[in-house]
C-alpha cells in the first residue's frame, strides 16, 4: 500500500473553497491526525494521549488537550519537560502544516520557557498560533495552559520548514 499517496490524500486541503470549507477541511485533516489515523507506524506524537479542542483558520490557531499520563512523569512526578515540548512541537506541527497547506513542517527551532509543573492525572492543553506562514518557514507561538487550574505552564516560539 501506498501510505504515502493514501496520505497525501487524506490530508489534502483545497484552498480556493470559501472560508467555511477550508475551516471545515482543516478541523477534519487536523482531527484525524490527533487520532493517529495518518500514520501507520506509531510515533511519539501518537502515543501522547491527546485530543482535538478548537481551531480557527481565521485567527491561525489551533488547541489540543494532552492528558498527563504515569509513562510521562519525570522523577518529581509532574510531566517530563521533554513531554511538555513534545506536545508544544507536534500542536506547532499540525498548525503549520496545516495553514501553509503543506505535507511536511519539519522543526527548524524551538524555544520553551517552563513556568509551573503539571501534575499527573491532569490535562495539557496547548494552543498554537501562526505569527507568520511563509513560502519555506512558518513561525509559531504556543502556550500550554494547565486546564485544572487555568495557569500557564509553557510557552514556546517555533520556526518549522515547510515543504510544498
């Protein structure tokens, strides 16, 4: 099988539909990515419990829910700085893969500021703006909020190569 074609396909935006089409084409792209439909073989991204929120073409975001689970703990038992990037890189992924209409935003860079720990059991949720799209970088900013307590726990600024 041609997994490659199978997701071109799939994942493929049209962008000379109107406004509500394409944010209709992006929530649907961008939620079978979160449910781990777009790739065959699992990866990171895909063992992160996560769920799609909201996104908005207009604004060029995009937020998704990360579940903090036992495998993702550091020795302090809050979540794993690492995980906490993991989950800002892939939103910022989706987010400028999906605004610039490209099938590959590789990370060029990326910086997090850690603020506060996030307990286990708790929930992640990671916004992802667009400040820039361009023809070969995207530029990005996310924040990661703590949904019990409504704190910020990251923030983060992204460049990401895009492909088209």
């Amino acid at each position: 099988m041609d997994y490659r074609r199978l997701f071109e396909e799939k994942n493929r935006l049209t962008y000379d539909a109107g406004d509500e089409e394409r944010q209709a084409a992006m929530e649907q792209g961008i939620r079978r990515a979160v449910e781990g439909q777009e790739n065959p073989q699992p990866r990171i991204h895909d063992m992160m419990k996560k769920s799609f929120v909201a996104c908005s073409e207009a604004d060029k975001t995009l937020t998704l829910a990360y579940e903090v689970e036992e495998w993702e703990l550091n020795a302090g038992g809050t979540m794993h700085g690492g995980m906490i990037a993991a989950a800002m890189d892939t939103t910022c992924g989706m987010t400028a893969r999906y605004l610039s209409g490209s099938l590959n935003a590789a990370t060029v860079s990326m910086t997090v500021s850690y603020l506060r720990p996030v307990p286990a059991g708790e929930r992640l949720l990671v916004t992802a703006k667009a400040v820039r799209i361009g023809r070969s970088l995207a530029n990005l900013t996310a924040e990661a909020v703590n949904s019990k307590n409504g704190k910020t726990a990251a923030l983060a600024t992204a460049v990401f190569r895009i492909r088209k």
